[in-house]
C-alpha cells in the first residue's frame, strides 16, 4: 500500500491519542504549584489550538500566549502599502501569496486595488512567477515575498532560476522575516517555555533554539501542527517543569533534524542578508530579524527600483489596539475594548485580527466558547 | 461596507449576505422576499418560483458542465421547497467567438438534466457581447414548481428537530478548485452535481414531514446551518466526526487550507427532521446512490442561540462560523 496523503494527518487528529495525552498532562501538572505560560510561536499553531479547542484540555494552571508567527499580522501598515502601489502601478503585475489579499493598507488591501483594475495573482508556488512573466513579456512582474525561513527558500529559488534563465521581467519586494530574533525580544517577558515552529526548524535545523534553554533558561519544545503533535509537546514541556529540566526537545522528528535542509539555507545565503533592523507590525524594531536582497541584485529588488514611490513614513495601529500587549503575552484579546466590535477580520485595526492565524482572528472565528 | 465590489461580495457568506440586505433587500423590499427561502412561494402557497445565473470555470469540469450545473442549480431551489420543478425560462449571455459545438454541448446536457427533473425551458433569451465583455458564456435560468407539501422553511426549525446530511460534502468546491489554471493536482475527485427533486419526492412520498430543506451551496453547509439557526433563532449542534467528507475533499481542504463544510456543493442538502421520522428519512435517502452516504449529524438546541457549534470526538466545541472573505488558501 502505498503512502496516501491522509497518512499525514489521520492518526495525528486521533481522538483516543489526544485525550490520552490530556490525561498525562493533567495528572503531570497537577504535580506543579505553579502556573505555566507557553507561548506558540507560529501561527500554525495559534490555528491548531484555536481549531481544535485544545485550551479547553489544558488544565487550570497551563496557559496559552499566542506568538507572533504570522507573516502577514506582522508586517508594518507602510510595507503593505508597498503592495498597493507597487500594484497600481500601470505596467505592473503583482504576485503574492494568498493571505496577503485582505490585509488593509492606508489605501485599502489587494482585494481594493484588483478591484480597482490593478492586475493582482494570488499564487500558490513563488514559481509561477516564471509562467506570468512569459505570458505578459510587456509587464513588470513583481513578487511580493512573504514568510518566515519556511517560505524563504521558494523566494531564493525563483531567484535563482530568473538569474540563471536570464528572465528580464521579474522582480523582487522582499519581506521575510526569522522566527529566532522574534523570540529573543519576546523571551524575557512572563512566557516560561515556547513551542516551536516546526516548519521553521525543517529548513533552519532545531539547533536555531539552542540559545533559549541556555540563555534564557526557558524550554522549547519543536512541535508538529496536528493536534496530537500539540498535545504531545505540550506533555513534555510539562514533563521538563515536573523534573526540573530545561533542554530544547524535538517532538516533531519525523522531519526536523540538528542542521535542517543545508541546501536550502544556502541557497538563501547566497541571495539575502539580514537587514539591519525590520519594524514588527505590534512589536515594534527587532534587529536583524528579517532578510533583504543583497546589493548586487539590487537590479532586482522593487524596493530599490521603486523607492521614489514607496513612502519610509512609519504607520501605527490604532491607539485602542493592544496587540503588542497580547504578543507578549500580558492580555488576553479579549481584554481589548475594539475586539469583535470596531475590530473584527473583516476589517482588522490591528497586527493580530489580520490574518487567519493572528491571535485575534483565531478568537474570533474559534474561541468565543472559552 | 466597501464602496467598490469585491470578490468576497459573492462568496455566499457573510460580505454576500451584506450586499444583498443593504442594496437589494432594502430597494426590493416585501414580505415573500424577506422570508429568505431558496425559492419564493407564491400564488396561495401553489407554486415556487426562483432563478439563478451561472458563471461557472472552467465551463466543463469533471462530473458535470455549466449546462448540467444551469438546471439543477434553479431545480433544486425549487425542489427545496417541496416543489416539482416544471416550467424554466433560460437566458444565455455569450462572448463572441465562443465555440458552436461548445455551445451545443452545453445545451444538449441541459437538456438531459431537464428531462431527469421532468421540466422544460418554455421561454429564453440570447446575446451576445463583444470579446472580453463576459468570460465565454454565462447562463441564467428561472424556474416555477408545483409545492407537493407546503411549510417547508428555513423559518421553522425547533428544538424536536434533528440535522441530517444527505451525502459527502465539499466535492463541487473542491474540484472547481483542482481544476482551476496554476492548480495542477490530479485526482478522481467528481463535481456533486445532481438533481435533488428525486430524493425529496421520495421523503414526501415517504410520509416525511419535512421542516426544512436546503441545497448546500455556494458557502456550503457552514452557510446553511448558520442561515437556519438565525432565522429561526435556535443553536444548532453537530457532531464534526459524523459529517461524511471524502478522502479526496479532505486532501484538497489540506493542502489549500480549506474547511470542507464551507465548500460550495451542487447535488447535496441539508434536511431538517422531527427526531421520531429521522431515521426513516436517513433510510429513504440511502436508497439513492448519490447519497448513500446520508447521516445525522446533528441536532437543534438552545444552547446558543443564533450559533452554530462543533463538537469533536475529544470532548472539545467550537463555533462554526459563516464563511467570509474569498475563498483563499493558507501559506504556511
């Protein structure tokens, strides 16, 4: 019997192994006198555990914060403007991946603009650039790359492959961001262990959290995104707290290793750099937490191309807006007076009701049963 | 509301359901239209009447074709409310340049469809618009039915009534979306659409009181399910692992980041029954190959009115949402 697709998540989302891991939990917990803050770094997971009601396992003293992890929540107001005019501009196509569309700018989203008559493509592969780019010679297409070191290498790729097939009509406006700088900034805050964003650690190796049981003195877990994978994380950075241990683990080894996929982190090295300083949407500056195209493909770079149009001007969120204080994990989304009312999905005032995997959506949609 | 028309403003949801009540229902406004059935009852309860326009691409896709899609789409809204589907009006809008022997197709699979649901087109309209004015064709049809039983409602459902699902959701979604330009999956995956006015004439012929009925559309059976618990301000409580999802539909949703229960379907319903007559109405409809796979799934409550809630096989609940925004996968 070969290997179907259902193999991947059927027995991850298996009722009987997700109670069972309740119970462990549970009991295990009940051995602490203390409360635990686990942050869920990435989106995903913010997702899984909204979804599939996980907080309503956890027993009284394990707690939730929702991280920052979503590519699209965090990306600063003036950037997303960036999309917009970038295209609006008459000889422009525009490609981005899907989550961008409904995240409103100071102009209006994408979904505003394409209405508008701007020529927006939504794609699921950064390689479909190659496709458009030959189908309309006449245009400028520029991909609007989004997304943590998971989607970082399909960008690096698509680089490549205009280089080395000389395509002339493709360019690039990059917006990637790194999971490990985030953490830092969040790790002195009340979390006491973090779950971390397995997809990352696929390409980037389980060896970028090494710093955290050791500098920071706060467990991580690497988990998977079903919500078995969850709940077993969940049990082992439990099972730390109970022993008296503080180690970086691997839950979600049937694909992350040490050293993660080296090809692909090459091929980003060769491409990017870090940038010296990136404005988190609700967090504010982190050093060198995001990537930009290197100098000599500045010929490439939309940014560079277009600077006379694109505005540097820093935009803020509405001052009601507290997603700053719930990526720290000091409020809870509904400890804000817009949330649900003036701020909902459809029409986010903040970081975290953009996208589906923002805090707040994820309230939104799943967690008015809390 | 947005001062342009976007995508989102005909994805059967929540943006959809705006448009409609703050343009049409408050220019249109009277008291058939505000019952907000899929078909309108007229002339003394008689007959029901509605109409629906297709847009439909690609035009041929595995299981059915815009023709096939044109005539069940109008018959089943007339089947839904206990009506027979008889006579039907067909108005075509078509590109120039556009293909005779694509046409004829189309045509000739509406025309099957018809004779399936025993109706005919009596009237039509044809124009045609220069190249880019419309993509390729787009049909609408208009259809008046018979009411075999009357009081069929979205409007009506209580506490004694239990949901059931007549076959595996999210097929017609789902393979619209694999067969989409830039997609490039293959599968075995079939379009759902079908004419239902068989199977609801065999509940009736049953004995089946019938409280409500509702084809699972453009939104799904999230759009369903939360349509009725508004309107008829009840809770409405299903139990996810029982609702039938194929293995194809559930791979799609994963891979795009769907939710199988808000993909639009063309040949399955929703049907509200009194808890005594749900298993007789479960075994009527398994008869039928197209749902064979009929089930309860859940049951009206209380419990939060207006709402509709998830439970899993572990223990936990959630709300099932109105679908909003477009359709739209997740990156990572």
């Amino acid at each position: 019997m070969g290997l179907e697709l259902k193999n991947f998540y059927d027995d991850f989302r298996d009722a009987k192994t997700i109670k069972a891991y309740a119970k462990v939990i549970k009991k295990d917990a009940s051995e602490l006198n203390r409360d635990i803050n686990i942050m869920e770094v990435c989106g995903g997971h913010t997702h899984t555990i909204m979804k599939y009601g996980l907080p309503q396992l956890m027993p009284k003293n394990i707690h939730f914060i929702h991280g920052p992890g979503c590519p699209v929540c965090i990306m600063p107001k003036e950037r997303i403007d960036h999309a917009y005019l970038l295209s609006m501009q008459e000889d422009v196509i525009l490609v981005t991946l899907g989550d961008m569309i409904k995240v409103p700018g100071s102009h209006g989203s994408l979904q505003d603009a394409r209405s508008k008559g701007a020529d927006v493509r939504f794609v699921y592969s950064p390689m479909d650039c190659l496709k458009i780019a030959k189908e309309h010679p006449d245009k400028k297409v520029i991909f609007f790359a989004i997304g943590f070191e998971t989607t970082t290498p399909m960008t690096a790729a698509l680089i490549d492959t205009v280089i080395k097939k000389e395509v002339s009509n493709i360019y690039f406006h990059i917006n990637h961001v790194t999971v490990p700088e985030a953490m830092a900034m969040l790790a002195p805050s009340k979390i006491d262990a973090f779950l971390g964003p397995s997809h990352v650690s696929v390409i980037s190796g389980s060896k970028i959290y090494e710093p955290f049981p050791e500098k920071f003195n706060k467990p991580v877990v690497v988990s998977g995104f079903e919500p078995v994978d969850v709940m077993q994380s969940i049990g082992m950075i439990v099972k730390q707290f109970v022993e008296g241990r503080c180690a970086l683990e691997v839950e979600y080894k049937r694909a992350v290793n040490r050293e993660g996929n080296v090809m692909a982190q090459a091929l980003n090295n060769k491409y990017f750099e870090q940038r010296e300083h990136f404005r988190w949407r609700g967090i504010g500056d982190i050093a060198k937490s995001a990537l930009k195209l290197k100098d000599v493909f500045a010929h490439l770079d939309a940014e560079v191309i277009y600077q006379d149009i694109l505005p540097t001007q820093e935009i803020d969120d509405h001052k009601l807006c507290i997603c700053g204080e719930i990526l720290k994990g000091e409020k809870n989304p509904k400890d804000c007076k817009v949330f649900g009312t003036a701020c909902k999905p459809s029409n986010p005032l903040g970081s975290c009701m953009v996208s589906s995997e923002g805090a707040c959506a994820a309230y939104y949609k799943y967690g008015n049963l809390l | 509301m947005n001062t342009t028309i976007t995508l989102a403003h005909g994805n059967g949801g929540e943006e959809n359901n705006e448009l409609i009540s703050k343009v049409f229902y408050k220019a249109f406004k009277n008291k058939i239209l505000e019952q907000r059935e899929d078909a309108a009852i007229i002339h003394g309860g008689e007959l029901a009447f509605s109409t629906d326009s297709f847009t439909v691409s690609p035009l041929f896709f595995a299981g059915a074709d815009i023709g096939k899609l044109a005539i069940c789409g109008t018959c089943n809204d007339l089947a839904m409310m206990g009506a027979k589907p008889k006579y039907l009006t067909c108005s075509v809008i078509i590109e120039e340049g556009f293909s005779i022997a694509e046409l004829e197709r189309i045509v000739d699979s509406m025309k099957q469809e018809l004779e399936l649901n025993g109706a005919m087109v009596v009237s039509g309209d044809t124009k045609v618009v220069p190249k880019g004015s419309v993509d390729k064709i787009f049909i609408n049809t208009t259809g008046v039915g018979e009411v075999q039983q009357k009081g069929i409602s979205s409007n009506n459902l209580g506490k004694d009534d239990v949901i059931i699902i007549s076959r595996d959701v999210g097929c017609h979604g789902a393979t619209i979306f694999a067969a989409r330009e830039g997609m490039e999956l293959s599968s075995d995956l079939k379009s759902d659409c079908a004419s239902l006015f068989p199977q609801v004439q065999a509940l009736m012929d049953a004995g089946i009181k019938i409280t409500a009925l509702r084809d699972a559309t453009r939104g799904g059976v999230s759009a369903v399910l939360n349509e009725w618990a508004k309107q008829s301000n009840i809770c409405i409580e299903v139990e996810e692992e029982r609702v039938p999802v194929s293995d194809e539909v559930k791979g799609i949703c994963e891979l795009l980041g769907f939710e199988a229960m808000s993909l639009a379907n063309e040949g399955t319903f929703v049907l509200a029954v009194n808890k005594a007559e749900a298993e007789k109405a479960v075994e009527v409809l398994q008869t039928f190959e197209k749902s064979h796979n009929a089930t309860i799934v859940g049951k009206v409550s209380t419990a939060y009115v207006q709402r509709v809630v998830l439970h899993s096989a572990w223990g936990t609940k959630r709300f099932l949402e109105m679908p909003t925004g477009e359709l739209l996968p997740r990156i990572c």
